[in-house]
C-alpha cells in the first residue's frame, strides 16, 4: 500500500510539473512494467532458457528469479 501511495504522489506532482493529465502521466510509467510483463510471460515456465534478461533505462536489468522455474511434474 505504501508504495502504491508513494507511486500516486509522484505521478501527480510529474503531471503538475508537466502540465499533463494524471492518466497521460500514469499511462506512461507503467507501459515500461506492462512490457515487461508480457516479455516474461513469453517464456516457458520449465526452460530456464527461454527467459532473457532485460534492461528498462533507468530501472535497471529485470530477471526471472531461479527459484521461480517449475519443477518437472508440478
């Protein structure tokens, strides 16, 4: 909850400093979090391999963390 708080404080003071709506400013934070979602559901849940790392500028590398593979058979 915090950091959603902390998320919506941010959004409207980048929306005032702008002079953009909320929605345009919100839309655009989390496309970067959108895309990397998608391009993580693509790989195949018991293949390490078909997972790559990927950089957002100024987020950082995300990464598909190892204990979150599935085990043959679950």
């Amino acid at each position: 909850m915090l950091i959603q708080n902390k998320t919506k404080r941010i959004i409207k003071r980048l929306a005032t400093k702008y002079n953009l709506s909320e929605a345009e400013i919100t839309k655009v934070v989390y496309s970067g979090i959108t895309l990397m979602k998608d391009k993580m559901k693509e790989g195949d849940g018991y293949n390490e391999e078909t997972y790559s790392n990927t950089r957002i500028k100024g987020w950082g590398i995300f990464a598909v963390r190892p204990h979150r593979f599935k085990k043959k058979g679950e």
